[in-house]
C-alpha cells in the first residue's frame, strides 16, 4: 500500500467545507485537551465558549463590535499578503492610528464634529500608512525582510502610545492612570442605537467602515488596473519585475493602505469604545487580523465572515474566563490552534491523496516483459 | 565608570546574549536545512514554562532544561509537520506556531505566576575566574552560560565538518539535487527544524531557569524575533551570532542597569532600545549585503520553499 498524491485538477466543491469543519474540530479538540490539563471541565467549557458567543442577542452585538477592527486590519493585512508582502505590523499600525487620532481630538476640541471626525481619521490613517510605509521603503530600497521590520514596529508603536499616554498626554484628573483625557462629545463615535432607536448595546457608527472598506477593498482587486497588476504580482518579486509590472510602486501601496485601515481601526476603537486613548486599545486585533486573512484566504467576504467568528470567539473566551476562571490566552491558543489546522487541511484542497495497493514487483516486471 | 561596574555591565551582557545566542543558532540550523521557521518566539514562551515546571516538579535544573529543549523540538516538530506533510505556508504555519506557543506558555503558566525556583546559580570556574578583566564577565556565571560558549563551535562543527552538516545545507539549498544525491532532504529538513527547536527550547529554559528564578509571564518578550533577525545579520554564520547576541546582550543590559539606577529617561523610551536596535541591525546587515554584493548567496537558496511531492 502507497500514498499517492496528486495535485487537483478541480476544485474540490462541498468538499471544502468539510476539510474547514474538519481542521476546526481538530482544533477545538486539542483546546478541549488542554482544559482538561488544566484541570477544567473540558466539554462544559466548550459549551460554555460557545453559549458565551453566540448564545444571547448582545454577546452577538459584543461580537460585531469586536469584528469592525478585526475586518479592517485583516483587510489592510490581506492585501499586502496578495502580492507575498508579509506586513505583520497591523498591531503597530492601530497604535500609530489611535495615536494620531487621539492628537487630533486633543488638539482641536473646539471643532464641530463634522470637521473633527474626519480630520481624525484623516490623521489616524495618515500615521498607520506611514508606519506602514516605513518597512516597504526599507524592503524596496535595501532588501530589509519587511516580517520582522514590521513586527518589530509593532512593539515601537505599542511603547510610542505608552509612552505618551503615561506621559505628555496623561489627563491630570485621571488619579495616576495612565489615560488622556475624555474626547469631546464631537470627537466621539456615536452609539447606533439611541439613533435609530433600537437596543443595539455598544454598536457604533463606525460599523459603516466596513461595507466601505470591504466594498472598496473588491472593487479595487476586482475592477482596476492595479488590482490586477496586484493580482500578478503574487507570483513574487522576480516574476512581476520580469513582467514589467510596478511592483515597488505596489509594495508601497499595499504597505500604505493596508497600515491606512489598521489605522482607521485604531481611530475607531479609541473614539467609539474608549472614548480616550489608553493602553487597553491594544487587545491583538493585528495579530487575530493576519490569522483571519490567511483562514479566509484573502478573500473579501470570507474575511468579513472569519471576522465575525473569531471576534465571537473572543466574547466566548471572555465568558469562559468568567465562569471558569480560565486565563484569557486561552483565546489565543484557540487562534494558533486553528491557524495551524487550516493551514494544514488546506493541503487537501489542493491535493489528492489516494490509497494505492503497490503491485508485487515480480509481476510488475513480467507485465513489462508482455508489453 | 569605575571598573567593578563596567565588570557588572559586561556580565550581565553575556547572562543577556546567551538566550539569545541559542535561539539565533536553533533558526540558523532551522534555515540551513532551508525552512523558515517563524516561530521562536512561540518556541522560547513554551520551553521557558517546560523547563520551569519541570524544574519546579523535579527540583532538577538539569532535567528543566532538557524539558525546555525537548518541548521546543516538539513544538517545531509541528512547524514541520505542518511545512511538510501538509505543505503549508513557512511564514503563516511559524506565525501560527508563535501565537499558539505564547498563548500556551500563558495559559498553563498562569497559575504558577510568581512562583520561584532554584533554576541554575553561578558559580565560579576555578583558576579561569582569576584572570583579570575576562575571569569576572566570562567565569562566573551559571552552568547554562558556559553551556553556550560550546554552542557556536558545536553548530559551527556540526554544518562545516560533518557529512550531516553537508547534507542539511545542500538541503537548504538544492532539496533536488541534494534528493539526486542520495540524501533524504525531507528527513534532513525536519532534523534541522527540530534541533534548531531544541537549541531554541535551550534559549527558552535559559530565561526561567537562569536569567529569571522567578516564572512570570511574557518572559520571551521579542528575544525570538530578534534570534531570527540575528540569523541575517550573521550571514548564517555562527561566529557572527555570537557578536550580534553580544550586542543585544549588551543594549539589555545596559537599559536594565538604567532602569534600576532611576533616570530621567521614561521607561517606554528605553524599553523600545533592543526593538529600534533590531531594526537598524537589519538595515545594517541589508546595506552591507548590497554593498558587497553579497545578499543572495548568504541566504540559503531554497528558504522558505517547500518540497513539492512528485507525481
């Protein structure tokens, strides 16, 4: 008996469904696993994960909430890894993004909220674009691996945040806590809904960003020039040189726009969820984002629905925390754990394996003899 | 500065380069053999709670640091698993691997938060330790740092010298003609990931058996990322990692010596040092390449590409 293996000719179908159900399982069952090391109930805590996030109405709310950040930096992540760019920095970028928000809202708070909105996302993405920007000129200019510069820019901005927060920004009336200020009301992402009159929970306007950034996101792959020149240049650096294709023009792109929408991100949760900046915006959506892009292989609508998932996963951590007393890097072992999965059971999507009986080598021979 | 402080500060260098110094010789084993391994930092965060617990169990500080590397092979026994039996993406299976690994190290360490060790103690090397100036920065540390001073020649050896070394490069290199060659390039690769593992897991068990006697959380913090950033700067040469995790040692040392006197200086802007010195490494080490035209052969060819299955 030998493994043969074969690359597909066509895709597989329903069939890629079951290899995702499949690779999940297998990580939700090496989670159960290591509850049960930790000496909790293992599948009580499954359910419990699983009640917590998807079980009432405003853990689904919680969810979405969670989501908007995460579909915005999986998005920005997802386009740089279309042409092989390995930005891992969205984490930086969020902070650059809160940063530069929080300046504007600081430093203007007499404008009218039609002003000061815009000029805050307008310096939140200028400062993740350029944060974003900084390993792509270094890749392109000297051959630096953008991986490891952009990771290392994550911790940089995480401490750049830090360090104004706990210094030059700290709200004096904040007791020592290392906060600024509140926002003015102006510079403050409204609740959905008292607007529209329904019981949203902590659903904001910043939602809208989304469908934008998304919509966006499809057109620009999809219908433009560049988007197929992008598309191309997947195929790596050698490649779309020989084929003429701007491709440093391109890593500068998707390094900008990918850190522009970290940034957004970053602007969004300090001025809708926080309301300040304080160190606590940064809860690993960058890191959650490149493990969306890469489970929804890149892929607008899946992103938008892993997004979702995982941001409900999220919540359901935080209910199993609760209740169980379980440490919250239990989420993140979820995450790794299902990354490693899928990347593992992508392998059948592009693969065949069958089972063959290997033929007694004597009557192989005599069969060649015959022939 | 007088000189007992210099002496001080040159220690504590070499106590902050040796965990690092494993974790760079483990990926440069790991990339030798041509896989891309991304997640040392995942690979430290978990072997420093192997080898912490175990040592904490057993109360054997040897037995914790073979359970730091052997928990380290392990885990990047995964990475290999994952790279090639199922051909997944090097980049994204480490990232993954780094995420599972930190968190892991998290979420069994939690409870264990606080509580100390016995770990490794310095102790003095006879006769050596007199020497002037070398004796003090060099022998007397612990055991795990004189550990490390075998580690670059034993890597050095192991590539340079040996029909195995042979093999793992041409693997790193040309998995075909290395496959043409007789060898198994499949077999040598998951040895090169899963010693490098080992040599990673060793960086790990340093920073909770050694360099802490105390578990806490986010011990690694960054020293992996900064092993695999170390690999190109030394051009994929032992005896240079050793100079580029003295560096690191240093600026660690130096920033925590900083910290202790109380400066003016806010402690974010110092944390940032060993992170900002990473990237102007890189700079270095990539404007360097270019300018010797070196860059393309000093990596191995076949990084980060996997072995497609015939047929």
């Amino acid at each position: 008996m030998i493994l043969k293996i074969r690359k597909r000719e066509e895709s597989l179908g329903w069939g890629v469904l079951v290899v995702y159900l499949g690779a999940l399982a297998l990580a939700l069952a090496v989670c159960a696993i290591l509850l049960a090391l930790a000496g909790k109930p293992a599948l009580e805590g499954l359910v419990i994960l699983f009640r917590g996030a998807f079980g009432q109405s405003y853990s689904l709310l919680d969810a979405l909430v969670k989501a908007i950040p995460i579909f915005l930096c999986a998005l920005g992540v997802a386009l740089s890894f279309r042409m092989q760019i390995w930005n891992i920095g969205a984490e930086g970028q969020f902070a650059l993004g809160a940063v530069g928000a929080t300046f504007v809202a600081l430093s203007f708070p007499g404008l009218p909220a039609l002003a000061l909105m815009p000029l805050m996302f307008l310096a939140a993405m200028l400062a993740g674009g350029a944060w974003g920007l900084i390993p792509a000129v270094l890749r392109l200019r000297l051959g630096v691996s953008e991986i490891i510069s952009s990771l290392m820019l994550n911790y940089i901005g995480i401490l750049v945040l830090e360090y104004l927060v706990f210094g030059a920004w700290k709200d004096p009336a904040s007791f020592g806590f290392p906060m600024t200020a509140e926002f003015v009301p102006a510079g403050q992402i409204a609740h959905m809904g008292p607007t529209l009159g329904l019981s949203l929970g902590k659903l904001h306007w910043g939602l809208l960003a989304c469908p934008l950034a998304g919509v966006a996101y499809s057109v620009f792959l999809s219908r433009t020039r560049l988007g197929f020149e992008l598309a191309a240049c997947g195929e790596g650096e050698r490649v779309a040189r020989y084929a003429q294709l701007p491709y440093g023009f391109l890593v500068l792109l998707v390094m900008g726009l990918g850190g522009g929408l970290a940034g957004l991100a970053g602007c969004i949760e300090s001025s809708a969820t926080l309301g300040r900046l304080q160190p606590t915006v940064m809860a690993g959506y960058g890191y959650t984002a490149i493990v969306v892009a890469w489970l929804a292989r890149l892929k607008p609508w899946p992103i938008a629905f892993t997004s979702f998932l995982l941001a409900a996963l999220r919540v359901g951590v935080e209910v199993l925390q609760l209740e169980l007393q379980i440490p919250a890097a239990f989420g993140q072992i979820m995450e790794g754990a299902i990354l490693l999965c899928v990347i593992a059971g992508q392998f059948f999507l592009s693969y065949s394996v069958t089972l063959k009986r290997s033929r007694p080598v004597a009557a192989a021979a005599s069969k060649g003899e015959r022939a | 500065m007088s000189p007992e402080l210099i002496i001080a500060l040159l220690a504590a260098a070499v106590q902050g380069a040796a965990p690092i110094l494993f974790a760079t010789l483990g990926e440069m084993l790991s990339e030798k053999a041509g896989v891309l391994n991304l997640g040392v930092e995942g690979v430290m965060a978990l072997s420093a709670f192997a080898a912490f617990i175990v040592c904490h169990l057993t109360g054997s500080a040897v037995l914790g640091l073979f359970a730091g590397g052997f928990a380290g092979a392990l885990l990047c026994g995964l990475h290999a698993l994952v790279c090639q039996v199922f051909l997944g993406n090097q980049v994204v299976s480490g990232l993954a691997l780094t995420i599972f690994g930190v968190g892991l190290s998290d979420f069994l360490g939690t409870p264990y938060v606080g509580v100390g060790t016995e770990g490794f103690r310095q102790f003095a090397v006879p006769l050596l330790s007199h020497l002037p100036m070398l004796g003090p920065v060099l022998f007397r540390q612990d055991a795990m740092v004189y550990l490390v001073y075998c580690a670059p020649v034993a890597v050095w050896f192991l590539l340079n010298r040996t029909s195995l070394g042979l093999g793992l490069r041409a693997t790193g290199e040309m998995p075909a003609a290395a496959a043409a060659a007789g060898l198994n390039p499949q077999r040598l690769r998951a040895f090169g990931v899963m010693a490098g593992g080992f040599l990673c897991g060793l960086g790990g068990a340093y920073l909770s058996l050694a360099h802490t006697h105390l578990w806490s959380t986010g011990l690694s913090g960054g020293r992996g990322w900064v092993a695999v950033a170390l690999v190109i700067f030394a051009f994929w040469r032992p005896g240079r990692a050793v100079i580029g995790a003295l560096l690191f040692g240093g600026v660690m040392a130096f920033q925590l010596r900083l910290q202790a006197e109380g400066t003016n200086v806010p402690s974010s802007l110092l944390l940032m040092l060993p992170y900002a010195l990473t990237v102007i490494v890189l700079v270095f080490s990539a404007a360097r390449a270019k300018y010797l035209k070196t860059g393309h052969s000093a990596a191995p060819a076949a990084l980060g590409v996997n072995i497609e299955p015939e047929g």
